[in-house]
C-alpha cells in the first residue's frame, strides 16, 4: 500500500462532467491497491470557476483528471507542466507534490499510443485524422511517434485546417489538409483515427471499404458509433474510446497513488460494466 501522508482525494473536474466514467475506473484501482482512504469525485467547472476552485484545494488533495473546456485553461495556474503537455498545450492531469507544487501533465498522448501498441499497432505507413479539436492535436502528437509518413486530416473549415498544419510543424508531423466533403477517402488510410463528436461521422459508414486498416474511434459513449459497428462488421481492428480512457486513467493512477503497478484490467472491467449499466 501507498503512504498516503494524510493527502488522499482526487477529482475530475470539467464541463460537461455528468458523463464521466473516470470516478468509475479511479475508484475500481483505488479498491483494489487498497487504498480505501482515497477518494476520487467530479465537479462541474467551466473556465470562469476553475482559478477560484484551485486555490481553495487543501493539503488533503493529491491530484486532479482535467477534461474539457479545461485543458488549456488550467495551463497559467500550475507551476510546471511536462514536455508531453507543453507539445499540446493541454494538461489533462495534474499532480500535487508534497512540497505542495502543480505540476501538469498529458496522459492522452501516451494513453493513445498504449492502447494501439496494445492491441499490436506499432508503426504505420501514414495515417488520417477526422476532426480538428482539441483531441485531434493529441492525436497528431501520437501519431509522431507511430507514423513513419504523411498524415491526412479532414477538417470543416481553412481556420481548422491552419491549426491542424501549425500543430504539425510543430509535432514534425507531414499533415495534409483536406475538406471534410472528401473525408470518405480517409477511409482507406492504413489507421484512421475519428476524433468527432457523436453522430458526425455517421456519414461515412456508406464508404467504409471491404478491407479497412484500423480505426482508432475516441468516442465511448455511445459506443459502438455506427463507424465503429461498420468497420467491425468488415472483420478489420477497431479500437474504442474507453481502451484510451482506461490506458490514460491507469497513467494519472499511477502518478497521483506513486503506486508502479495499476489494476489495467481493473479498471477496464469496471468500465465495461458501468457502460452496460448506463445502456
């Protein structure tokens, strides 16, 4: 077990935050180290609420799960935050120290990387992503290490597509700006990764091909997505939305806890159930 040091309670905090399974998975790691004096809520924070609810955390907090509007917005008020973080400018964790530091972190990166390495993706040829948010840049940035060649993404508006490409450069990805009316022909890229809210690409499950790659769907409520269903029903790989939130809440587990190993399958389990439960 973990010395808690009297520090022990965590949170997700974001807007909307009804939703979010990480108290489900953080709950089923912490019952399983142990540590039953540790705690993990939500709370509904937006952008205005988010400086007064950070100083008014005590000794007792260990860490907190950021999602959105609150990636960015959480970035002035840390002390430091990792090179993973900075290459994004998004900060999806953050750690309190014992000398009573913020530090931030990004596990989405490494969280999508691990959930495709898990299920035998290490290295592709190029890529297409669909979408241009906030997500999509995390993808790139995963996709910086697992893509050898170019990447196509698929985005709404020129404004989109100038972020997608400035993130590139960044990242040293080669990203190729296409126009959402075209997003059929991502479809045939080695792994697609569908970064879109529920419902936009719904669309495309006419253009799905006999023999897709893998589709990286972030989504996992409703899950499958009519993408997703259709790509399993041509037999091809299709990783979900709650493999990338199980591999990066494994990962603010085992920064917040200093535990070295985390209950994956775990928290996994207890994931698909609530899931289940909620449908």
């Amino acid at each position: 077990m973990v010395s808690t040091d009297g520090r022990h309670r965590a949170a997700v905090l974001g807007s909307p935050i009804a939703h979010s399974l990480s108290p489900v998975l953080h709950r089923a790691a912490y019952a399983e180290l142990g540590l039953t004096d540790w705690t993990y809520d939500r709370f509904e924070i937006d952008e205005q609420a988010l400086p007064g609810f950070i100083e008014g955390l005590d000794s007792s907090w260990v860490g907190l799960s950021l999602t959105m509007p609150l990636k960015r917005a959480i970035i002035p008020l840390l002390d430091s935050i990792s090179e993973t973080a900075s290459s994004v400018e998004a900060v999806n964790t953050v750690v309190f120290t014992r000398d009573g530091r913020r530090v931030g972190d990004n596990t989405d990166i490494p969280g999508m990387i691990a959930a495709l390495r898990e299920r035998g993706v290490e290295k592709v040829e190029s890529a297409a992503v669909l979408g241009a948010g906030a997500t999509a840049s995390s993808a790139l940035a995963a996709l910086a290490v697992i893509c050898t060649g170019p990447v196509a993404a698929y985005v709404r508006s020129r404004e989109r597509g100038d972020e997608m490409r400035g993130w590139g450069e960044r990242l040293g990805v080669d990203v190729r700006i296409s126009d959402w009316a075209e997003a059929e022909q991502a479809l045939h890229a080695p792994l697609v990764i569908a970064t879109t809210p529920a419902g936009a690409t719904d669309g495309l499950v006419c253009f799905v091909p006999q023999t897709p790659g893998v589709l990286f769907d972030v989504l996992y409520e409703p899950w499958p997505t009519a993408l997703a269903a259709a790509w399993s029903g041509r037999g091809a790989m299709v990783v979900g939305g709650l493999d990338l939130l199980v591999h990066q809440a494994a990962m603010q587990v085992g920064q917040m806890t200093r535990c070295s190993t985390v209950p994956l399958e775990v928290m996994r389990r207890a994931g698909n159930r609530a899931l289940h439960d909620r449908a």
